[in-house]
C-alpha cells in the first residue's frame, strides 16, 4: 500500500498520461541510464561523455562482432547435420556406382573371354562352323559388340513450351517412352540387326517404360538427348526414320510439341553388347529332350 | 575508431574460428543479435547526444541479450517461444525504428 500511495503522489499529471505506453513506444526515450550517468559523470566534473577509447567498449564490440558473425554463418547455413547426412548419402551413391560401373566392366571383359574359350574350343572340337555359328549367335543375342553402317536418332526435350500442346501449361514438352518405343519400333521393323538407346543394347528381353519422369530402358534410367543407334541397311532404315510411319511420327513430334530430332546415317555405327543377358527362369531344354521331342 | 577495430576484429574471429553453435543455442541467435543491434542503435543515439557511456552501453547490451533470450526461453518452455519470440522482435524492432528516426534527426535534420 505505501508503494502504491507513492506511485500515486508522484503521478504525473498530464491528461494523457494513460497513453504514456504508447508515447514509450512509438518514441522512447534513449535508455535512460544515459542521461543519469552523463548526470552523474558532470557532477563529479567528468565530461558528459565517457568517450570511445576505452577497453571494454573494445572487448563489447569484439563480442559484438563475433555474435552477428556467428550468427550469420550458423543460420544461413542449411541443416548442418542435414546437410552432413546429404553429403554422406551423396558419396555412398557415388561409391556405389563406382563399384557398379567397375564390376560391369568387369563382367563385360569375363563374357567376351568366355565367348572366346568357347569359339576357340567349339573350333578345335568340331570345326570352323562351330565357331561361326557361336559368334552369330552371341551377335543376335546382343551379347556381343557389333559395328556397321546404320543410323542415329537423337530425340531432344523441347526447350519452349508449345502452344496448345497437352500437359501442363508453361512446360516445355518432354519426350515419352512411347516415342522411344516407336523409334525403336520403327527401326526393327525397317531390318535393324542390332539397336541401342544412349549406349543400352536392346535384347530380347529389353523393355522402354516411363517411371515417374524418366524414360528407363533396362531398368536403368536415362537422362536426355536420347540416341537410338541402329545397326542395319543404312537406306531403309533413312527411309523409315524420314519419310516412313517413325519419320512421320517424329515430324509430327517437331511440329506439334517441339520435341526435336535429328537423324544422321552413318557408315560406321557400333553397338556394344548387353550388360543383361541372363535368365533366371527360363531353361534350356536338354539336348536329348529335345532330340526326342523332334 | 576503437570500437570499429574492435568490430572488425570480432568479424575476422567469428569467421576464423566460426564456433559451432549447439543446436539448443541456436533459436536464440537471432533473438541475440536483435537484442545487440537495439542497444547499438541506442549507444549510437547517445553518442550523437554527447552522452555516450561505456559502462551503460555494456551493460545496456549484456542486458538486452539476456533478457531477451531469456522471455524466448521461458516461452519455449511454455510452448508459445514463436509467439514470444514474435513479440521481442517487435517491441526490440519498435526501438530501433525510433532511435534510428533520433540519429536521423541529429545527423541530417529532418
């Protein structure tokens, strides 16, 4: 009770004293210890001012420095244990796919030493056309590498999105799995012997799917321009690309959504083998069997 | 002249041995460096009066930073830290503005 009566003498007696909070806020007063310290520093004859040159000015502003620095640097940086986790998954994927790149090269050198063996044996047990026809065969397969005259189809996202074309507004087109599958379509059905898309060799087991945003061949995913290589008679396989079914299919792909092509005939186009050639399910009947079935 | 050395050496420090903050400090950082810019902005309007104080201006500082992340903490035990911190960074935001008007008014006049 004596506080309040206290605060109640020394009321101010201004009408509008009740609006004194927002007079404090709007224009506070500079901390008022100022002005009660300069008061005393000229009582006891100072200048009103302490002046600059002081040591614990210097240490507060070091403090101050290193507190804003600090804060900076903390906060503008994402997630450090984040970040940290990223960079750790980032280099196990890339390790990985070191060793996965090693191994298939790896397995590419042990399949053609076996081909190989094999022809060599094939020759010596039971003649040259033993040999031949094991090297036929592994080309068919896709097992081994193979060079001739054919084409190169390279399909390229559009860079502007198309007016009218279907999908979102603003996008620029991209290139389907379906237009891959009809290039490589196209080729087959024009003869090619051997085809491959950005460096995978499609076999009898190889399929072109469309997963999430990637065009996947093989189970591995591409990335574009999308090079469709054919090994076949350079003419036919031209005249399909460009005047045929695929040739007016890509035409239409240029004009309609802006997706591009570009079809170049080569002499020398080479293919390398499959990197997936196994079977899990499938056996090879046994020679007697077989006999007996014939 | 002192203070700026100082400053810049805090700087070059902060960003030589950049400590790493742990993460239970970090949501009071930049309650932190609101806090040392209001009393900054204070001293630099006393001093433009001619009453600068060391002591003042030190004090004025520790101060404002330890309270300040100290309603945010209480706030965060409270489970309103966003609120209250809101609130700190208004109220410290408010005083700013209006010393940075007063340094305003000593150095250009209007």
């Amino acid at each position: 009770m004596r506080f309040l009566r206290l605060g109640q003498a020394r009321r101010d007696p201004d009408p509008a004293a009740s609006m004194a909070l927002l007079g404090e806020v709007l224009d506070p007063p500079i901390g008022p210890g100022y002005h009660s310290a300069a008061q005393a520093r000229v009582e006891a004859g100072l200048p009103a001012s302490s002046g600059y040159r002081t040591w614990l000015l210097f240490a507060t502003a070091v403090v101050l420095g290193m507190l804003v620095t600090v804060a900076a640097v903390t906060l503008r940086a994402p997630d450090p244990v984040a970040a940290e986790t990223r960079q750790q998954l980032i280099s196990r994927i890339e390790a990985a796919q070191d060793v996965g790149d090693a191994t298939s090269t790896r397995i590419e050198e042990l399949r053609g030493q076996i081909q190989q063996i094999e022809q060599d044996r094939a020759r010596a047990e039971q003649g040259p056309a033993a040999g031949r026809a094991i090297a036929s065969a592994a080309m068919q397969a896709g097992a081994s590498a193979v060079t001739g005259p054919g084409v190169v189809v390279v399909l390229e996202d559009a860079t502007e999105a198309g007016e009218g074309a279907p999908g979102l507004d603003g996008t620029p087109e991209r290139v389907n799995a379906r237009d891959v599958q009809l290039v490589v379509n196209g080729l087959w059905s024009a003869g090619a012997e051997a085809v491959s898309v950005n460096g995978h060799r499609l076999t009898s087991t190889s399929a072109i799917r469309f997963a999430g945003e990637a065009i996947i061949v093989d189970f591995r995913s591409l990335a574009p321009p999308y090079e469709v290589r054919a090994i076949g008679d350079p003419d036919r396989l031209a005249a399909e690309t460009s005047s045929g079914v695929t040739g007016a299919y890509l035409g239409e792909l240029r004009s309609q959504l802006g997706i591009t092509s570009r079809v170049d005939v080569r002499e020398d186009v080479t293919i390398s083998a499959a990197e997936r050639l196994t079977t899990r399910y499938g056996h090879v009947l046994d020679d007697t069997t077989e006999e007996d079935r014939r | 002249m002192i203070p700026v050395l100082g400053l810049v050496l805090g700087v070059v420090l902060g960003l030589v041995v950049s400590p790493e903050v742990p993460l239970w400090l970090q949501p009071y950082l930049p309650i932190a460096v609101i806090a040392a810019l209001d009393a900054v902005f204070g001293a630099a309007r006393a001093a433009l009066e001619g009453i600068f104080n060391d002591r003042v201006f030190v004090i004025s500082f520790l101060s404002n930073v330890v309270v300040a992340a100290l309603i945010v903490f209480l706030g965060n035990q409270l489970g309103v830290g966003a609120q209250l911190s809101t609130g700190v960074v208004v109220v410290l935001g408010l005083r700013i503005f209006s010393n940075v008007a007063a340094i305003r008014r000593h150095l250009l006049g209007a």
